[in-house]
C-alpha cells in the first residue's frame, strides 16, 4: 500500500464484501454466530461459513448472518442465536455446520425451529 487512495480503496471493497452481512432492516432475519476466542475454538468458525454458504446458495435475501462475541454461555459453545422479525428469538447450542445447515432449511426456510438444537427459554 503505497497511497491514502490505495487504502480507501481497501476500505470499501472489504465494506461491499461485508455489507451483506451487516446490514438488515425490519423485515430482516438475523442470524448471530457467537465468535469469541470460546466459539471459535469450539468451531464456530465452520458454523458461520456453513450458514453464510447455505444463506448464497438458496439466495435468501431476507436473511442477514453475522458474527458477535461473547455470548455468555461457553460451555455450549458454538452458539447461534436467529432472530425472526415478530417471533421469540432461538438460542441453537453445540452447533456443526451440517447442524446449521439443517436449521436453515427447517427453521429459516419451513419457519419450524430445530427444537432438538435449541436452548428452551424461560
């Protein structure tokens, strides 16, 4: 990087590539992968790419997938928390890709939560 214009540049490619993953609105799904140095090291980062590919490939433009911290619950670690427009939101725990993959077809395409994955809230 030799230039303030080469940088800018940087910038804004790496923003367009992300702004997919950031950006939702009302009407907008959220899908929230918890990737503190716990999610990570317990594979978290599978799981995020797993969602991110599942999200591309069925082009579920309604859907937003992106990364926190901490979530608070380590020990069921990783966590995936979706966040429904007008519904409870889901907490998913020990999650696999092909785990992640699953809850997008049942829970975000079927609208039918993967109960079996889910932390039951109180």
């Amino acid at each position: 990087m030799k230039s303030i214009q080469e940088l800018n540049a940087i910038r804004e490619r790496m923003q367009n590539l992300s702004k997919d993953r950031t950006v939702a609105d009302e009407g907008t799904t959220r899908i929230v992968v918890g990737m503190a140095t716990c999610g990570i090291a317990a594979g978290a980062r599978p799981v995020l790419n797993a969602l991110v590919e599942e999200v591309a490939k069925r082009n579920l433009k309604h859907v937003v997938v992106s990364q926190t911290g901490c979530i608070g619950m380590c020990k069921l670690e990783p966590i995936v928390e979706v966040f429904v427009p007008d519904q409870e939101k889901v907490t998913y725990v020990h999650m696999t890709a092909e785990k992640a993959v699953r809850v997008i077809a049942e829970h975000i395409v079927n609208n039918n939560p993967v109960k079996e994955f889910a932390v039951e809230e109180k």
